[in-house]
C-alpha cells in the first residue's frame, strides 16, 4: 500500500494540505511532482543540488520556502529571523554551504512600516549570523485584508562541499538516528504566543539558529554521515517517515531516548498530540554510521546549536517503510504521518 503512488482526492485546498504530513506529502508527489517532474524535481529533496558546466564539476544547491507565520514576532524569533534560517538549513542538511539569498516580501496594505523595519533588520542580523547576505528581491502590496499583515519568501543558493555524500541511497541498516536538539519548541512556542493555549511557560522559545556550522563540523571531521534533514513542518514524525519509505528501510525509535522540554510534554499534552509531531527550526535529523554515532554525538554537544544532542533510534531491514516506537512501558507502536493539521501556521 505505502508502495502505490499517492492520489489526490480532494477537489480543494485544505488547511491540512500545508500542514507537512500525509496531505501535504499527497499534494507535492501527486500534483507538483506529477506535472512538474524532472530529474531534480523528482528527488523531493530539501535542496536541488545543479552542475555548473565549466567550474571542474562544482555543483551548487539551491532551495526556497515561504513563511507565513501568525503571529509574526514569538518568543526566541520572528517571520524575518525564520526566513533566513529556514532556508540556509535546508542547504546545510544537503552538505551546502549557504551563500546567498533572495528575498521576496507579500505586504498587506496598512502594515505598519516600523513593524515593517523590525521583521527587516531582524533579517539582516540573522543573515549576518548565518554568514549570507541577502543579494536580490522583490516586494507586492495587496488589499487590505489579503495577506495577514507580511508573508515570505526566500530563495537560497549554496556551494556543495561533497557530491554524493549524503543521500537516501546512502542509508543503510544498522544506521544509527542522532538528533541535535530537543524537539517540539518552536511549534509550541508560536502555539503559546497565539493565546490558543491556556498554558504559562515563561522559559519557552523557539530553537530557530542556522546549523550549517554544526553540519560543517560533521562533515570535516570526518563522520561517516549518510542522511540529513531538518525536522520542520510535521516534526522529527514526519522526516523518519520521509526515511523509511524513500530509503525502503525501517527505522525503530526509543521514546525514552527523545529529548523533550517539560513544558512542551504541556503543551503536547492539552493539544492531545506527540512532541514528535510539532514542529521545530533548529533541529536536524542525523543518520550515521554506527561506528561513528558516539564521535558524532560528542561534536554536537560541543556546540551551541548541538548542547542537547541525543541518539533516539536506528535504522533496521524492514518492516519496510515504517517507522515504529518503542515505549516506556515495553511496547512497541507505529509512529506514522499525520494527516491533518495540528498547529497550523507555524511557519
């Protein structure tokens, strides 16, 4: 059944079709992959990675994403701090490093410009941490009423240290699952500041940083690293599952190993949801070799963006494509996409 090529159902747009999961998933592969495919199309990765003919095989990365988040300013970050490191992280988890990038802003009439000023110079001091500069772009004003204040988009470009290297074909079993970072804050951080939840948590931020200084460290210190992706839209859930059916493996997770802040188990709690579904900006999905996971987990945690590193799982044969947990209390479940929408507009 996972098999069998996805079909699209509904006759319109759903909140749940940008949600990251199946329905998002559904609309990429059976309607923009489907009509759009190409080579590099059809790879669904986070970047596209290009050939440049007559730089000695040189291949650059290139990747884009809107932002759309309500509200624009949270604690920890904001639209203009999360465009930037959206896309310079979906280069890095490519083993590109980030080098420039366009961006296109979406303005509803009455923005106010000091607001305007802030979300900009917000951009400015991240592309500055990130190391990238922000070379090209575009504005549109629409009706008031017609984008909710200030909507996105950035297109990045990056310079690939290491063809090949990183990859789904790569992933093999006995692979260990090393996450940088503690999962869930960024989803429940905007959830809380949206007033959506009658819940108090003063010391919750969201985890949005650029990774391609962790990526880096990686990958020049030699660690046989096979696979990375941030965990976004959909959560760490939905990246594994992205795993385990586009690498024809399995992967097995311990629910014990995952680090998660107390006040996002609250969170996830009331909303009647896993911290494995909710999303995050800082956090990265690591498949390693087994043989290297330990020397991996030590490079990570000597860095900022790496403090709360953890091994969650490994990768196995089969069940192919499935994704499954195993539980406190010594049994074992499947972990699959969701389907609908569980925080919506979180990035």
């Amino acid at each position: 059944m996972r098999k069998r090529k996805p079909s699209l159902r509904e006759s319109t747009i759903t909140m749940s079709h940008g949600a990251g999961g199946k329905s998002s998933h559904t609309l990429v592969t059976a309607l923009f992959a489907d009509v759009l495919s190409n080579p590099l199309l059809d790879q669904l990765g986070d970047n596209a990675q290009l050939t440049v003919p007559g730089l000695d095989g040189a291949r650059l990365a290139m990747s884009t994403d809107s932002f759309v988040v309500s509200p624009l300013f949270f604690p920890g970050g904001d639209i203009g701090e999360l465009a930037v490191n959206g896309t310079v992280n979906d280069l890095a988890v490519g083993g590109a490093q980030p080098l420039c990038l366009s961006a296109a802003f979406i303005l509803e009439e009455g923005l106010d410009i000091g607001l305007l000023r802030r979300v900009v110079e917000s951009m400015r001091a991240a592309a500055d941490r990130a190391g990238v500069s922000v070379v090209t772009g575009d504005t549109k004003v629409v009706p008031r009423g017609k984008a909710d204040q200030l909507f996105i988009t950035t297109t990045g470009v990056g310079l690939v240290r290491e063809p090949q290297r990183l990859g789904f074909g790569r992933i093999r079993p006995g692979d260990v699952v090393l996450l940088n970072g503690a999962i869930g804050d960024h989803g429940s951080t905007v959830m809380l500041a949206r007033g959506d939840v009658d819940l108090e948590a003063e010391s919750l931020r969201s985890d949005t940083q650029p990774l391609w200084r962790l990526v880096s460290t990686l990958l020049d210190a030699g660690i046989d690293v096979h696979f990375m992706r941030d965990a976004t839209r959909g959560g760490v859930a939905t990246v594994l599952n992205e795993i385990a059916q586009q690498a024809g493996l399995a992967v097995a997770i311990d629910e014990d190993s995952l680090p998660v802040h107390d006040q996002v188990r609250g969170v996830a709690e009331i909303l009647g949801i896993e911290p494995l579904y909710i999303a995050n900006e800082g956090v990265l999905v690591a498949i390693v070799a087994k043989g290297d996971a330990e020397r991996a987990l030590e490079l990570m945690r000597s860095l900022p963006e790496g403090a709360e590193a953890a091994r969650i799982g490994e990768v196995r044969e089969e069940p192919e494509g499935m994704v499954f947990i195993r539980t406190g209390f010594g049994g074992t479940r499947v972990v699959d996409m969701l389907i609908g929408d569980p925080l919506p507009r979180i990035c």
